[in-house]
C-alpha cells in the first residue's frame, strides 16, 4: 500500500525518499550500452497510476516513469537536487525552483503550473491519494510562477521534515492528470523510460528515454551501460525468482527468505535496505473482533515476539527501535523496544477468557518468502495456546490492500511499513479510517496524536525526542507491535544498481 511506504525494499507498502544504499559484489566488470534489464516483482502493481496507492510494487515501477521533485542523499539524508534544482524553507514557506528543459514522455514541457496541479490533486481528500498527509501535509496549497519556473507551497502548518517528503512524491504531467484513467495502463510523467507494454499479471516493459538530463543530481540516459529496456516480471514465488537470476533469466530480484542464502553463495551483487518486515497491525474498527483494546494487548501478550523475529528474517533480524527504518532516517534513537508489552501468556488467557474473543482472521502476503509464513503459523499456534482461534490466510499483495482499504473484512495483519521519517507514518496511525482515509486499521490513539501536534510544531531533528514519544504510546498501547528489523537484499545479476525499490538511473549493464 512501501502501506510506499518506499516495496521499495519489498515491502507491501513503501513509502521513501529514494536514495542509493550500501552494495556488495558487482566487481569491476566493465558496463555494456544497451541491452535489457529484467526485474522480478513480487506482485502486481494493478492500477498504475502513481498517486492512487502506496503498493510497493506500484511504486518499483512508478520509478522509472516519474520523477519526485527531490532526492535524498543515502550517505547523510542531505537533500539533493530532482525535478528541482534549488530549494528553500522558511517557517511555513517552501519555495522550489524547476531545472530547465524538462520534458515530458509525451514531449511536451514540465511547468511550475504543472506541478501546482499535482498538490492540488493530491491534497484535494475527495481524491484519497494515500500520499496526502505522507508526502505533502494536509492543508498546503501551491503557487506557480511558469516565468521563473518556481514552485511556492504555503503549509498549514509547519512540517519539520516536508522536504523529504516531497523526495517521494511522483509528478504526472499534464496529459495524466487532465485523463487520469489513462493512468491505470499508460505513462504520463518526466521520468527516464515509458512504459510501452502492459501484460497485467505478467510483465511490463519500458524503454530508455533520449534526452533525459534533469535526474537527481544531474542524472541522464546518456551515460554509458544503461539498459535500452527494462521488463518488470511479476514472479511471486521467491525459490523460482532465485533460480532466475542463478540462471540468467533475471538481472534482479529482492529475495527476503532462506533462498536468499543460496545468492549470497553464488556471490551475486546485492544491495541491502534497512526495512521493518514484521509489524503486526489490528483492525480497530467497530465490530471486529480486535476492536477491544485489552484483546489487542492479550493477543499482543500471547507472542514470542524474539523467536517470530527469528523466524521472519531467517535468524538475521533485530529488534525494531523506529517506525521509520528506511535510511537514511530522519531520526534515530530507540522508541519501540522498551514499549513493547512483555510476554505474558497467563494475562493473555485470563483477557481472552473474560473477552469471549470471537474466531479471528490474520492475514499476510505470501509473496514474500517461505519465513513469513513459517512464522505466521508459529503465531497461530501461540494465539490458540492462549485459546484464540484464528484463521490465517496468506494472499498476494494486490489483494491483501483490496481488503484492508477496501472491504475491511480482517482482524490482524502483518503489513510492514517502509518509511524514512516519523511524519511519513502519521496518516497510517491516525485520521479518517479506510476507506475514506489511509487509516486503514482505525487506529485512535489520543496519546499518539496530541505528541505528533507536538512534534509536528518543531524544528527538523529537534523534534526527533518528540516523535520517538509518540511511537513509543502507540506501540506501548499495542495498538501497533512492530517486532522484526531485517536487511533486505535486492540481488543483481550482470547488473548493478542503486536501492530502495530501484533507482533507474543507477541501472548498469555489465558485461559479465
């Protein structure tokens, strides 16, 4: 939905600034122009509009097509340049000026009304986009200047990390926004391919753009070894893209479970992204079974949480300390760990006894590897040690967001969430539920959302302390149970690259 959140690093939903992130293997191959460049997706992107969901496989390939106005720098989290080549923020004011001679796929030219259209869109709540809130904050309102080619956002509020925000927020060009259905099945943005083959289920196939000059930091098609085309393969099961990329039928391939083992082995280039891969969320809606928040914390009790972490990541997990995992982060520190409710399973027996807890449905995404279902069903059958029966049901990533925005028809869910800062996660924690908001579990925690005023107030890392507190009531109330923190790998096969998701202008084709 990588929930974009930046999956950007294989998560279901990924929401993140993109930015390259630490890589080994690769060599010193030299690199080949052309070619073609296949990429495995672990579901469906469905619609592809880039503005309609936080799908992580929507947001791999919306990557390649549209351009964020900024980036993020991976080794520091210094802001850098995108569809925007100088910026500035002045209490409530954000000013941006455009580079020049940006085109888009349709070849006509990038505006600063353009852009003004796409925060009016996506800050208009009629519209949904699960970016409102996440990327741009609620209430601002921009401002065009096409003969200066500058952007001016006035914000509602203060935002102490908007930039980085507006480092994930996709642009579509005119012809997009004035035909948004034409979006679900085509192109419409100023990024370095086009899409020019649609096979739902399947593939999608790319082309390289001539003339792209205005990528992050300058980044253009023009440099030598990027590929001509770029196929996006939806492959769900892990064990058959990791015999892909043994065999040579993919140039790369995030591989979370126990096959990743077998790549590591074989020496392949990979890139590795911090991510938050177990995060258990419950449906607070009224009528729902979890509704109830002493069932919540029993079912909460009733886990080993260190022995699912164990599970999950195939034994390299560690305990999560922020809901922001994807670096660089914002803010560092510990907020979770000491917050998370103790193990308990007597207390959890006596609540769900009392309770009279109904049978309960727990989802999550069976494309993301053989650990995650083996530690979905040691959580069931410490849930029913404790007498709760449920019913566990792994399904692909296009449906799992169907349900939770959609039909809400769900008690537990494993979702992680892939974000770079606290405010990025706020929209998820609080507000309209689903589906007229991205609240999808109706979580209302009074707590939570009176720190993040808080927060939001100050200035940039000042309000680190603040947003740590936060999460820590959230977590605290186990109204979220955050419980496994991996390095997720994206394997690269006569290629190499740059992650979170997949940076299409690091793409290089090696001759070897």
């Amino acid at each position: 939905m990588n929930l974009r959140a930046p999956v950007c690093a294989a998560v279901l939903i990924s929401l993140v600034a993109c930015s390259n992130q630490s890589a080994k293997g690769g060599g010193d191959a030299p690199v080949v122009d052309g070619g073609t460049f296949t990429m495995a997706l672990p579901t469906d992107p469905g619609n592809l509009d880039p503005q309609s969901s936080a799908a992580g496989a929507l947001f791999t390939v919306t990557q390649l097509a549209y351009d964020p106005l900024l980036s993020v720098d991976a080794g520091n989290g210094d802001i850098k340049s995108g569809l925007a080549t100088k910026w500035a923020v002045d209490g409530k004011t954000v000013t941006l000026t455009l580079a020049d001679g940006i085109k888009c796929s349709d070849g006509t030219a990038l505006a600063a009304s353009g852009v003004v259209a796409n925060l009016k869109y996506v800050g208009d709540p009629k519209n949904k986009s699960p970016f409102l809130g996440t990327f741009l904050p609620v209430g601002a309102t921009g401002k065009a200047d096409d003969a200066t080619r500058t952007v001016t956002i006035t914000l509602a509020t203060p935002a102490p990390f908007v930039l980085n925000g507006l480092a994930s927020l996709p642009i579509v060009c005119p012809s997009g926004l004035t035909d948004r259905k034409s979006l679900a099945n085509k192109t419409a943005g100023t990024g370095p391919y086009q899409l020019t083959e649609a096979a739902p289920g399947d593939h999608y196939t790319y082309q390289r753009r001539d003339g792209y000059t205005w990528g992050p930091n300058g980044a253009s098609t023009a440099t030598q070894g990027m590929p001509k085309t770029v196929v996006m393969k939806v492959i769900q099961n892990e064990t058959t893209a990791a015999n892909l990329m043994l065999s040579g039928g993919l140039n790369a391939a995030v591989i979370i479970g126990p096959d990743a083992q077998r790549l590591e082995k074989a020496g392949l280039f990979a890139t590795k992204t911090t991510s938050l891969v177990g995060e258990q969320w419950y449906n607070h809606a009224k009528g729902r079974g979890t509704s109830d928040a002493t069932v919540r914390m029993a079912l909460t009790q009733a886990l080993d949480l260190p022995e699912l972490r164990k599970v999950i990541t195939s034994g390299k997990g560690t305990p999560p300390t922020t809901l922001a995992t994807i670096e660089p982060t914002a803010c560092v520190g510990d907020a979770l760990a000491r917050s998370l409710p103790a193990r308990d399973v007597a207390a959890a027996k006596a609540a769900v006894q009392k309770a009279n807890v109904p049978p309960l449905t727990f989802l999550y995404d069976n494309s993301r590897g053989s650990g995650v279902a083996a530690a979905a069903e040691l959580a069931v059958q410490q849930w029913q040690a404790a007498g709760v029966k449920v019913t566990a049901k792994g399904m692909n990533g296009t449906a799992l967001n169907s349900t939770l925005f959609s039909s809400g028809d769900w008690d537990i869910a494993w979702i992680p969430l892939g974000v770079s800062s606290p405010d990025q996660v706020v929209p998820f924690l609080s507000g309209p539920a689903a589906p007229n908001g991205t609240n999808f579990a109706a979580i209302q925690n009074k707590t939570y959302e009176a720190t993040v005023q808080k927060a939001a107030a100050m200035s940039g890392k000042e309000s680190c302390p603040t947003w740590a507190e936060a999460e820590s009531a959230i977590v605290a109330a186990a109204d979220l149970v955050p419980f496994a923190n991996s390095a997720v790998q994206m394997f690269g096969a006569k290629a190499r690259f740059a992650a979170p998701g997949l940076v299409p202008t690091s793409i290089r084709m090696l001759a070897n």
